[in-house]
C-alpha cells in the first residue's frame, strides 16, 4: 500500500510541476510521515547523507566543469578543423565531420548536450552555408551528440555505476565500442540521406597531408585529451574521480597559455554554470538516495522483478519490454533522474534472467540516450534548435531515419552483449 502512495505522490507532484528532485524528497517525506509502516524520517536524513558521501560521485561535477571549459576554451573548433583535414576531399565531408568530431568531443565532456552545444555551435552554421538543408544538419548534430554519453568519461555511467555499485571502469570500456558503431551508423545514415542532393556535387577540398599535420598540430592539445583520461585510468595512475580533477586542470592550461581563449577573469562565468549544472544533479541523486531506500524497504524492485517475469520466462521478451519502457521514459524524463530511480528497481529482474549488470548498464544508457533526440523532453533537439534557430518539429521530423538507425542499433546491443563486454573482456 505504501508503495502505491509513494509513487502516486510522486506522480502528482511532477504533474503540478515540481522539479524532479524535490519531487523525490517530498514524496519520500510524506510517506514516512504519514503512511504506517513505513521507516522513520530519520532513515531519509541518513540516505541522504549517505548518498552524498560518495567519492565516485565527485567525477560529475568535475566531468561537466571540464567539458565547459575546453568548450569556451577553443578545443572543440580544432577538433572540427582537425577532423575536416582528414575527410574534407569526401563526398558529404562535413556529414563525416559533425559526427567524427561530436566524437572526440564525447569523449572529452561525457554529456550529450554539452557535446551539441559545442559542436553545433560551429559545424551547423558550415553545413548550411554549404548548402546542406538547416534541418537536416541540427538533426544529425543531435543525434551524433547523444554519442557523448556512450563513449567514456560518461556521466550516466557513473551515476549507473554509483547506483548499482558497479565498476566505472569497466562501463567506460564496455561503452567505447557501441560509441563507435553508432557514429559509423549515423555517416553512413547521413550519406544515403543526402545521396541525391545537390550539395554532393560541390567542389571538394583538395586532400593535403601539409593541412593535416597543420591541423594536427594546432588541435594536438584537445586530441590527447582522452588519451590522458582513459590511459591514466586502465594505466592504474588515477581513478575516474582523479581523472576529472586531472581534465579540469588540463582544460584551464589549455584555454588559458596554449589556445588563450580565455582569460582569468573568464573563470568566474564557466565556474558558475558548471556550478549551477552540478547542483542540480547532485541535489537529485541525494534525494533519489532516500527515496531509493524507500523503495527498497518496501521491497517494490523485487515485486516489479516478479511481475515481469509472471509476463514470461523469455528472457529475450523480458528485455524488450524493459527496452519498451525505458525508451517510454526516456521521451519524458531527465537521463540521470531515470537512472537513479530505475536501477534499483530494473537491477533485479536483470540479474534474475541472466543479464551482466555491466550490459544492462549500456542498455539502460542507450535508451535514455535516445530519449535525448525523442519529443517532448528531447534535450538534444532542443539545444540544436537554439544553436540553428530551426524549429523542434522541422529538426524531429528530419531525425526520423537517424532514430530508426538508433533502435536497429539498440537491438544489437541489447542482444548481443559481447558488443559491449568484448573490452573489458579483454582488459580484464
């Protein structure tokens, strides 16, 4: 019966407009208050402290105050002009470029709509002025942004790997190689989209290995970025944590006495936003801690653990389901706030048929991945609409054959674990 009154609260208070995570916590609140049964307040005070003592959790805030940094810091328009040297003389070139280069950027921030924000700020305007169709550019800039939390440092990895006390390190690994196919998916996607338009009879830019060594060099910074990250966490010289400690320091070397695109009184205004972008991630992983506690208590996951497998004992018709709902709730809730309430609850039925819990890990972010290109929430298109001035129902409809490409994808990876286990298997 509690359970019934928790999420119906929570129910109604996200209906009325509350923010997420003052939903959980009054929701939390008004259960132990006033539902028989149900643990003492002090258990929410207790979770909430203990959710926010957490070491890995430092990693957020870090990841994104670096990600804002090089993007104001001029990384990521020489990882543009960097990955335009390399595939400039092919055919839809700049296609190539928008998803190679929301890639490398992934692979630096760990946010999908950071990845948008920064690439699209400057390949959007090229595309068009090229004469690629407006919509079609922000759409393909929005999907090759959600890109940049499959392939590590990711933020929802960590969120994942701190709710379902996993390791980080391995999710990093297993998400490298479904980053990848889906950046292949998404050029090739982009070719046959604009296949007969005439933007593919323009002149090309002539092939030089002179302007690639000079891109390299004036882009070398920003590419050594993720060799740092990712080879000083498998190297064993810091952990994930360390690792967004080491990329904030890195990024204010680079933007302030390598690019000099920034200066010291800069600072202030990157510090803040990052600031303000943290804090609302963190005040929703405390409160989904005592919530999540809540819910446990009164044993929901093993209940909708039960209720599933009543459905069918086919694990394959199990984790289409899950697939069906995830990608329901990613179309209208925020990725971390859906993976701090749903871990705990999924987890369970995960592990009952068979599933690794690092697989799921990807699974789950790959359908809340795609929730950022799908109506309403729809993060990604809404930022590419900012960038483009294009509005969200032209970019939606130009995004129906890059979404297909991502459920094709999500099949294979929901199938196929070794796509997403085949590194980690070999790091061990």
């Amino acid at each position: 019966m509690s359970g019934i009154v928790l999420f119906a609260a929570l129910g109604l208070l996200l209906l009325v407009g509350m923010p997420i995570a003052m939903s959980l916590g009054m929701s939390s609140l008004f259960v132990m208050t006033f539902v028989d049964g149900t643990p003492p307040i002090s258990l929410m005070a207790r979770s909430i402290v203990t959710g926010a003592d957490s070491f890995p959790l430092i990693a957020v805030p870090l990841f994104i105050l670096a990600g804002d940094l090089m993007q104001v810091g001029g990384l990521s328009k020489r990882i543009i002009a960097f990955a335009s040297s390399l595939v400039g003389h092919i055919r839809a070139s700049l296609c190539y470029v928008n998803v190679i280069a929301s890639m490398f950027f992934a692979a630096i921030s760990g946010s999908a709509p950071a990845t948008v924000a920064a690439i699209g700020s400057n390949i959007i305007p090229a595309m068009n002025k090229q004469g690629y169709k407006d919509d079609f550019s922000s759409a393909l800039t929005a999907s090759a942004g959600m890109i940049g939390v499959m392939i590590p440092p990711s933020i929802p990895f960590i969120i994942y790997g701190v709710s379902a006390e996993v390791s980080i390190g391995k999710l990093f690994l297993a998400g490298i190689i479904p980053g990848l196919l889906f950046g292949l998916a998404f050029m090739v996607m982009s070719r046959f989209v604009v296949r007969h338009h005439p933007v593919m009879n323009l002149e090309l830019t002539p092939f030089s290995w002179s302007n690639v060594a000079k891109e390299f060099r004036s882009s070398i910074w920003a590419l050594i970025v993720p060799g740092i990250i990712l080879g000083g966490i498998y190297g064993g010289v810091f952990t994930p944590t360390e690792a967004g400690a080491v990329a904030v320091v890195y990024a204010i070397l680079c933007g302030l006495f390598i690019y000099k695109e920034i200066s010291l009184k800069d600072l202030p205004k990157v510090f803040a936003r990052s600031t303000l972008t943290s804090a609302t991630i963190l005040v929703l992983v405390v409160f989904a801690a005592a919530f999540g506690r809540l819910v446990t208590f009164e044993q929901i996951p093993g209940a909708v653990a039960n209720a599933l497998i009543s459905l069918s004992d086919n694990p394959i018709v199990i984790l289409l389901l899950i697939n069906l709902l995830l990608l329901f709730i990613g179309m209208f809730m925020e990725t971390i706030s859906a993976i701090i309430i749903l871990t705990p609850i999924l987890l369970p039925v995960i592990i009952k048929i068979g599933v690794d819990p690092i697989v799921f890990g990807v699974i789950l972010t790959v359908n809340l991945a795609i929730g950022f290109c799908t109506p309403p929430l729809g993060v990604n298109i809404f930022v590419a609409s900012q960038v483009s001035n294009i509005s969200i129902e032209k970019i939606s409809k130009a995004l129906v054959p890059f979404l297909a490409i991502m459920l094709v994808l999500l099949m294979a990876v929901t199938f196929i674990p070794s796509i997403s286990l085949a590194l980690t298997d070999l790091v061990g």
